[in-house]
C-alpha cells in the first residue's frame, strides 16, 4: 500500500477536490483516510456515512465517488497511532492511500507529500506542510483540468528520487518518458535510481 498526504489551506476546498481528481484517474484499490488531529475528547474511526457527513461535511465528495473505501479518523495525539492501526485494518487490500490532513500528515511515513496551494499559508502548520511537499499543485489550475496530464504543477527543490519520480507519474497518467523530459526541461536531477541508472 502506498501512502500518499494531502495537504493544503485547511478552510478550502482544494485537498478534497484534488483527491477527488486522482480517484477518478487510477481507479484502482484505493483508499480515503480523512484524518484530524484534535486537542481533547475520545478517538474515532468510522465508515459509517452518515457519521462522517457529521463531523467532516467535506467528506461527502469522496463517499459520492464510489471508487475507494472512506475512512474518518478523528484523534488527540495521545491515541494517534492506535486509532491509525484500527483505521489500516479498512485498507489491508488497497494500492493506494490518499489521507486528508494537514496535522496527521506530520506523523505518517507518506511515500508522496502532495500541497495543494489555494492562497498563501495562513498559519504556521500549513507553512510546515507546504515546505514538506514533494509536489504543489495550484487550486485554480484544478478548475480547469479534467484530465490530469494536462495539469500544471511544481516540483520544490533541484531533484527528486526515482521512486517519487515514478509515482508522481502513476498518480497523474504521464508516461514515464514523458516526465523525464519534462524534469529535464525544469533541470530537475533524478537521484536514487532504482535500477541503478543514475545516483
């Protein structure tokens, strides 16, 4: 299972239209984990539907979907990595793991971190997940994108591993070819390749 984070301004709607994006790209064993972090209170993991339009409303987007499983995770600190044990048994047979948010993007071993940028930062977490992101993509770019080949986007930083490389390309429908060149136009060094290609 691949864990890919989606993050971005937390009061708009740019992670979750996104995420609705690569759902209806793959259309492969995927998975929804829409996960927050709170300051008090009892845990919660649930796929109940009802639940979660409850207490995340946004979520409706990708219940409506009907491509992957969708999990609601709502946790203080103290019961995070319990509660994201419970919500990994939904996910055993899954390819890919999309998971919404912000703050529980901080304690995941994610392979991709995604930013999706709809104005600047406006609080000190999502400036922290902005500069993590292995790829930023522009909300007002999504508005006029139905296919994801098309999509522009920005890769922070001077290089970026093959692996990532791949996945970004899997994730988007680009041929490997092509977003080689398109890293190559940008002057963007692949390093750790998995074939043993380059260093």
């Amino acid at each position: 299972m691949e864990t890919i984070s989606l993050t971005g301004q937390e009061n708009g709607q740019g992670r979750t239209k996104f995420g609705v994006m690569l759902i209806n790209n793959l259309r492969c064993g995927l998975g929804i984990l829409k996960g927050e972090i709170k300051e008090s209170g009892s845990a919660m993991v649930t796929d109940d539907p009802n639940i979660m339009r409850a207490e995340s409303p946004g979520i409706s987007s990708y219940i409506s979907t009907e491509e992957a499983r969708v999990i609601y995770l709502s946790a203080p600190l103290s019961e995070l990595n319990s509660s994201l044990e419970k919500a990994y048994q939904y996910f055993a047979d899954i390819d890919y793991l999309l998971v919404e948010g912000n703050r529980i993007s901080e304690y995941l071993n994610s392979g991709l971190n995604i930013y999706v940028s709809e104005a600047p930062p406006e609080n000190e977490i999502e400036e922290k997940v902005k500069e993590r992101s292995h790829l930023i993509v522009d909300y007002f770019e999504l508005q006029d994108n139905k296919d994801l080949t098309d999509l522009k986007f920005t890769l922070p930083g001077e290089e970026i591993s093959c692996y990532r490389a791949q996945l970004i390309s899997d994730l988007l429908g680009w041929g490997y070819g092509e977003f080689g060149k398109k890293l190559n136009r940008e002057k963007i060094k692949v390093r750790r390749c998995q074939l043993g290609l380059f260093k």
